[in-house]
C-alpha cells in the first residue's frame, strides 16, 4: 500500500469515527451543519478541488461534477428544510472514496506484477581491469566486450558464455521456475539472475538494445494501445454524463412546472429537485469509466508475470477472438537445431558407431557435426584422428584409430561401392563405414518441441477452428511433423513471400468477427506476423525483427504458453463485459426507480458505489491469469485449465 492510498484510508477512518461521534453529540443550529461540514472537507476536498478545475478547464461533465453537485445538494436541501439531516450528502461522498480507495488498491495490485519487471533490469556490469571488478553502467558497456557475472548477480546485458558454467534464474522473464544450465558457448540473455558459478560473458547486443530493455519497452507502451471496449467506454461517458445531468434538471423541473400549470397548490419543488439529485448519484458512471480499463491493466500486468508479453488492450481484445492460427514450423513447433533421433547399427555398438562418426566429423563447423559430437557426449581427443578430407555434397573420409572411416549420405556409399541399408525415417540419413564395410546409418534431424502435441490440443479444446503449419521444409518432412503435432493443415516448401499470400488466403476464408493468429521466431517471419490479425512471437530465442513486428511476445519458447495466452485474454474479455453488462443493468433499472420516487438516497448509494466496488473487485480476478497445465497421470497427458 503506498502513501497516497494509506493517506486516503487514514481520512475514511477519521471521516467514519467522526460521523458515528455525531450522532451522540447534542448540538443542534449552525454548530450541527459546521460540525458536518468539517467531515463534509475532510472526505471531499480533493473531489471539490477537481471538480472546480473541471470547471475552469472546460472539462465540467465528469464523475466529480456530479458527486458535487449531488452532495452539496443534499446539504441545501437539509437547510432548506431544516431538518438537520447532513448525513445523506456526507455519506454519498465517504462511499464514494471508498469505491475510489479499492480501484487504487485494485490498480496497484496490477503495477505491482508490472513494476516487478522493472527489478530485472540490472543497476551496473562487471568489468575486469588490472585483475579487479570494476562497476560500469550497462549503457556504457560496448560491444564485444566481456562482463564478468557472479553468483546472485543479474546479467546486465545479453551475450555468450566464453568461460565458467552455471544455473540462471529465468523465472522473472519467462514465468518458468526451473532454473536454466549455461556453459561456454551457450547464449545468456538480460535479466536472468546468476545462482552458482562466475560467468565470463562477451555481449552481442549494446544495453538499448538488450533483451531487458525491449521487455521493459514493450510493458511501458502496453497502456497506449486501446481496445474497442475502452474506447467506446470512453466516448460513451462523454454522450452519457451531459445527457444525465440534462436528464437530472429536467427531473428536478419540468413535473412540478406541469403541476403549476394544471392548478396544484403545492407542485412538491423539494421532493423532485431530491429526485434529481438521487438521479444524479446513480448516474455516476464511475463503475463503467474505471473497471474497464482496470480489467484490461490487470489483464496485461497478470500476463507479463507469466511471461506472456501483449502490447495493448487492443490487442488482447483480439486475441480473445481468434480462432484459427498459422504456425511457422522451425523454432516455433520444433526445436530449430538438429539432434541425433536415431542410431541403427549392424555389426558394432551404439556407442562405438557414434564415436565414429563423432571423430571423422569432429574438424566440421556444420550443424550436423555438432548435433553428433554432443550425442557422443565425451570430449574428443583430436590426436586419435588423422587424414580428414571432406567430399562436397557427399561426406567425410577420415583414419580414426587407424580405421577408414566414412560419415556421409548414399551418394558417398554408392561413390565407394559400399551396399548400405536405405532408412525411411524423417530427417537426415548419414551411412558410417569402417575399413570399407557397412556399420550402419544415424538419423539426424529436428525435434519437436516437448508440447508442441499438447499446445495444438489445448487450442482445439479451448475454440480453435483450424491449425496451419506453413514452412520452406520439404513437403515430406512437413506433413510429417504437422500429422506427428496434430496440426489441420500444413503447406511446405514456401519462401517468406509465399508465407504472406498463404495467410491472405486465410484471412479470406475467415468470418468477419474470426481473428488469424500467426505464431513465429525467425527473421523472415516479421512480414507474415504484421499482416496476420494478431502476431505472437516466440521471444526467448526469437529474432528482434519478429519480437518487434509481433503484438505479443511469449518470453518462453513452449508452444503451450499460446493457448495460455488465449485463455487468459477471453478471461479478461469477459470479466469486461461481466462489468459493462452489470453496471449498466443496475444503472438504467435504478436510474428508472429513482426518477418515480421509489429509490431514496441510500439507494443511489449502492447502485453508484456498490456497482463501483463489485465491479473492481471483479477486474482484479484478471490478475490472475488462467493456463493450461499438464497433468500426467500411468496412462496418457491430461490437459487441464487450471482454477482460477
């Protein structure tokens, strides 16, 4: 709770224990209302204070206006009618504030989970000179230079590991809790907390442009960017207060007006100008004005906890809407490097076919030669190999041992007359042959991520007409990856140009009220993320261009965080329209009772505050996202909303 909050509880307390020491004091006269007016001040001059800026401003039909017109009304009346009654026009204005003390409670709540982020962004780096740490400001750290991170120290910028290992906590930018393991050559990013080892790290980006930095931007400009329910919130307070007010004076007139003119003695001005002033407080749209943009706040602030990053309402808005979403294949549904998925040996073991190949392969930058030398796990002594020639777009022949070994595909088997044994699994086939003879092949392809099936699942039961892979991959291995996921659709062999035409194609198809959603990492995705309805980039291990072409970015790279951030977007959705169909009900129908003289001011009362306060209370349940939990149980995956 901060100061302003804490000042405004202190001046409820005081307000209500000097209310209830009224009713036992007997003072009656000037001395009762001056009494009152005391408490009437200390509850209200910030509302009297901007209701008269209001005024000189120009800006005269808001929720201040009215809860001054009405409480100072409610005063006049009692002294008019000198009933002593100051209660009503003190208690309007003490329920009020309380309703105003919940939203700011209710809307720091939501800055909480927001400016939590903002503890990630780490106060100086590490730099070595003359064999000491010396702390410099991350923005004055270029690039290439190498930053020294130790244990229960934030990485301030973002960069590759060139010396020690260690465990970073990621939970604060991906929502994930178990801690991550890093070793040289492995890519750090900013805000992650350093937990055992020192670090040695040369950075690859400049502090602007950290990973940090484009979260922290990224939350900063969420608030900028409204939904359709806010602005028509909006505008429609704009139309509404004026016209209320009109309707309040009409009230307060024109019936006792009609009574004169018909001959009625006594036209009962005190009983209508009350209705009006009833009229008046109901009226207030503070229920609408405030919930609203509040259920969209919490909405975001609950999402950014999880690691879920949305750039406006408006955006989240859509989200909830979607209902069919395009997938890119690499880094989104699989990994985006390649593993050994498969080793079919002949007449040697496992191991010894991978140590094989390892070794031939080990003087090789390729991305193959790394996947082999980390399924083969061990260091590799480089002096065991000799005579390694590469053979352009075939393999490699090298003496390991003082054995011939050859690594390659068919094309090298064929090359050397050697029969080897065609494998039909997905991926990338390399034959291994020792002295001449056939030892076997290792698949090596990419992998799929770990819930990438249970993320597609998840979509098809939470309202997702149609799933799309589009991919440059081989129509072969595309459609198996897609059938493997559970993916509807799936079209391969397409260069960014054609990934755009396919998702035009698509949002064709779709109903006018049916949001596409485009999920993607890599650079040649930003056009196709841009002109989708919605853009959802994997940000962790995405590109800058596709975080920055995005409208909502998921710090962590599970596929399964996507049907999160759906649902959690229809929550927020329908907690605003819960509020907008409650307060707006409850108005009109009050608004009716009070105008015929049914409702009095403790009334108004409710359906001004009470509808506030249910209203906000309501808006902070957005704070807490729903997700999608995997559950296993002997038997299968169990996918399971989780409580709110």
């Amino acid at each position: 709770m901060n100061d302003k909050q804490k000042r405004m509880l202190w001046r409820i307390g005081i307000t209500a224990v000097w209310l209830m020491a009224l009713q036992f004091i007997p003072v009656q006269g000037c001395l009762h209302l001056a009494l009152y007016l005391v408490a009437y001040g200390i509850i209200g001059y910030d509302i009297l204070r901007k209701a008269g800026k209001g005024i000189v401003n120009g800006r005269i039909f808001d929720e201040n206006f009215l809860m001054t017109i009405a409480t100072l009304g409610a005063f006049a009346l009692a002294i008019y009618e000198q009933s002593g009654d100051y209660l009503e026009g003190i208690a309007v204005m003490l329920f009020y504030q309380i309703g105003e003390w919940f939203q700011s409670y209710a809307v720091g709540r939501s800055r909480k989970n927001i400016g939590a982020l903002m503890d990630i962004r780490p106060d100086y780096a590490n730099i070595e000179r003359d064999g000491k740490l010396e702390k410099v400001d991350p923005d004055d750290v270029a690039l290439g230079t190498t930053i020294v991170v130790q244990p229960g120290e934030r990485v301030p910028l973002d960069g590759v590991v060139l010396r020690g290992t260690s465990s970073l906590n990621t939970s604060a930018l991906t929502g994930e809790s178990l801690p991550r393991d890093v070793q040289q050559g492995d890519e750090v990013i900013s805000g992650c907390i350093n937990m055992t080892g020192v670090l040695y790290v040369k950075t690859t980006k400049e502090s602007e442009e950290s990973t940090v930095s484009k979260i922290l931007e990224l939350v900063e400009d969420s608030s900028s960017h409204k939904s359709q329910s806010e602005n028509f919130i909006t505008k429609f307070a704009k139309v509404y207060t004026p016209a209320v007010c009109l309707g309040a004076l009409a009230l307060a007139i024109i019936p006792p007006a009609i009574q004169l003119m018909y001959g009625h003695a006594d036209p009962q001005w005190e009983n209508w100008i009350y209705r009006a002033l009833i009229f008046l407080v109901i009226s207030c749209p503070c229920a609408l004005v405030i919930s609203i943009p509040l259920s969209f706040f919490a909405g975001i602030g609950g999402a950014s906890r999880e690691g879920i990053l949305i750039k406006g309402s408006n955006y989240m808005e859509t989200l909830a809407q979607t209902r069919y979403i395009a997938f890119d294949k690499t880094g989104t549904l699989t990994k985006g490097n390649f593993e050994v998925n498969g080793v079919h040996h002949n007449q040697m073991e496992k191991e010894e076919l991978l140590a094989y190949a390892a070794m031939a392969e080990c003087a090789s930058s390729h991305p193959i030669s790394k996947s082999l030398q980390q399924a083969y796990g061990k260091r590799i002594d480089r002096n065991r190999v000799r005579n390694i020639h590469e053979i352009s777009g075939h393999g490699v022949k090298a003496a390991v041992d003082g054995h011939i070994v050859a690594v390659g595909n068919d094309k090298l088997m064929k090359q050397m007359k050697i029969s080897y044994v065609p494998c039909h699994s997905m991926g990338t086939i390399l034959h291994v042959a020792v002295d001449g003879r056939y030892a076997g092949h290792i698949v090596i392809s990419d992998v799929i991520k770990p819930h990438a099936r249970q993320a597609i699942a998840a979509l098809k039961r939470n309202g997702i007409k149609q799933t799309v892979m589009l991919t440059g991959d081989t129509r072969r291995t595309a459609e198996n990856i897609a059938k493997d996921v559970g993916v509807d659709q799936v079209y391969s062999e397409l260069l960014p140009a054609d990934k755009v035409n396919k998702v035009e194609q698509l949002l064709a198809r779709k109903g006018e009220k049916e949001k596409l959603a485009f999920v993607g990492d890599g650079i040649n995705d930003a056009p196709v993320l841009t002109r989708a309805d919605i853009g959802i980039a994997m940000g962790a291990m995405g590109s800058d261009a596709a975080i920055e072409a995005a409208d909502v970015v998921l710090m962590d790279d599970d596929p399964l965080q996507i049907a999160n951030a759906i649902l959690l977007s229809r929550k927020c959705l329908r907690i605003v329209y819960e509020n907008i169909v409650f307060a707006l009900g409850i108005k009109f129908l009050c608004l009716g009772l009070g105008a015929v003289g049914i409702a009095n001011m403790w009334f108004a009362i409710f359906a001004d505050v009470g509808v506030m306060i249910l209203a906000i209370l309501n808006a902070i349940r957005a704070l807490y996202p729903p997700s999608v939990s995997i559950k296993k149980d002997s038997r299968k995956m169990v996918l399971q909303p989780q409580s709110e």
